[in-house]
C-alpha cells in the first residue's frame, strides 16, 4: 500500500464510511418517489449526485462528531480505540477531510438545483449541533434523528426543484429520524456509568436505561406507522407493505437482542439488523416502484 492511501483508508475507518447504507436507502426511496410523481422514469445522473450528497454529508458529520468528541472519546473505554484517540488519523487529516466532504456534499447540491443549495446550510446544522447536544440536553438522539430527517426530504427537493407534493418524503423523513434517533437511546444505553460519571448527557443516562427502552421500543412504533404513511401516500404494491411487515419484525428483533439487565449484543442489532432493514426495505421498494409503473 502506497504511503498516500494510508491516510485516507485510516480517514474511512474513522468516520466508518460502510454505514452510509443506514439512512441512504431512505433517500434514496424518496427520490425514486419523486421521479415517479414528476416524470414516471429514473433520471440515474440526479440519483447518483444525491447518492454523492448523502455520502458527502454524512462524512463530512462522522468526521466532525469524531473531531468534536475526540476528549471524550478518550475517557471513554469503549471509544478509546478510534482513530483519533490512538493517533492512526491526525487531526490535520481529519480535519482536511471533513472539509473535503463538506465541499463534495455543497456540489453536489449545486448540481442538483439552485434550491438545494440555498437549503444546504439547514442540513449541515444539525449534523455539527447534535456531537454537542450531549453537553446540554437529555435528549441529543432527538437531534441525531433531526438530522437525518433531512435526508428524504432534501432527495425529493433535489429531484422535484420544490416542495410540491413532498408528502411521501415527509413520512420518510419522520420515519428515519425517529428510527435511527430510537436506535441511538439503545446504543447510548451502554454508556450510561460514563456518561453519568462525565457529566456527558443522554435519555439513559438521565431517566435509566430500562425506561430508555421502553421509550425506544415506543418511537420505533412511529418508524413503522410513518412507512405505512409513505405507503398509503404513494398508492404502494404489496410488495411495500411485504418489505415494511419485514422492517416491522426485523426491528421487534433488534429490541429482543437487548434489555436493561443486558446490552452485549447492541453491536449485533446495530451492524446486522439495521444494515438489513435500510437494504432490506429499499429492495423491496424498487420491486414496489417498478410494479407501480415507474420506468428504470
């Protein structure tokens, strides 16, 4: 390996560049709505730049959570491998590459349409905002979800060039956010003895980990009644409904694996079981939009 590929392979690790499959697929399907609703075919230059803006966006986040979290994630012996912590990425290459994906990401809006670069800067801001949410609120998962609401949304501006019937992104939107900002109680509930001890804030940390469950178990609920909203909303085959019933089981799954009594297969349900619900339900959306007659 050349000595220039290191630094940029030690840069992927750390922002863990593989889970960009998590929230991409719902972008992704907010897109393939959009196209449907305006032209009725795939336009495969507009999904690649969002596909270009997604994965900009999301690097851009990592790197500035890693940035911003490096003294915690010091202390912290769970966190105390990464990258940063360790020294195997410089400060300079993360910071080197952070700009290079924020720049990625504003390109790709600009190329997109003028609208989506006007509202760029309101995706950006909750994605630094929520690596600080931890320092003054009980709720940072609540930002995280924020965050990643913009993403159907933003897809569906980037096909469209407005908000006209922007339903279908809407319910996607609330879907994501509420999934992947339920997932974050679960995974912060690891921590809770840390956080507590650091003064770092979270949903666990501040009302305990079993009613942080429960509350979790509670919002994935929305998660699913939100993508029976995009299904309705869209006049969805029943191979949605299938790829959603899936989702649905695959997430009551995700719950099982964990307790408050025992949380040593969070990792599990984060890697496995949300990796096959966001490629899992795009899968089944593209059979769904190909048999509601979208051409691709």
């Amino acid at each position: 390996m050349s000595q220039a590929a290191v630094p940029v392979r030690s840069f992927l690790r750390l922002v863990t560049i593989e889970h960009s499959v998590f929230a991409l697929p719902f972008a992704l399907i907010s897109a393939l709505a959009a196209m449907q609703a305006t032209t009725g075919s795939v336009n495969w230059t507009t999904l690649l730049l969002i596909i270009v803006a997604m994965v900009g966006a999301r690097t851009f986040a990592m790197a500035a959570n890693r940035i911003i979290d490096r003294e915690i994630d010091a202390a912290n012996p769970r966190t105390a491998q990464r990258e940063l912590v360790t020294g195997a990425v410089s400060m300079r290459t993360a910071y080197v590459g952070a700009i290079i994906s924020l720049v990625i990401f504003l390109i790709a809006c600009s190329s997109l349409n003028i609208l989506c670069l006007v509202l760029a800067p309101l995706a950006v801001a909750p994605l630094v905002i929520y690596p600080y949410a931890k320092r003054f609120t009980d709720f940072p998962h609540a930002v995280l979800g924020l965050a990643q609401m913009v993403a159907p949304v933003g897809a569906w501006v980037g096909v469209s060039g407005n908000f006209h019937g922007i339903w279908p992104a809407l319910w996607l939107s609330v879907a994501v956010g509420t999934w992947i900002g339920a997932f974050d109680v679960i995974y912060a509930s690891q921590d809770v003895d840390f956080d507590r001890s650091e003064s770092v804030r979270s949903t666990p940390a501040a009302f305990g980990v079993a009613k942080a469950l429960i509350a979790a178990r509670i919002v994935h609920v929305v998660t699913v009644l939100c993508l029976i909203g995009f299904g309705f909303s869209t006049g969805a085959s029943a191979w949605w409904w299938i790829g959603v019933a899936l989702t649905a089981g695959a997430i009551a799954y995700e719950h099982s694996l964990v307790s408050a009594d025992d949380l040593s297969r969070v990792n599990r349900a984060f890697f496995t079981v949300n990796g096959f619900v966001g490629i899992g339900l795009f899968a089944f959306a593209l059979v769904n939009f190909w048999a509601t007659g979208l051409t691709i």
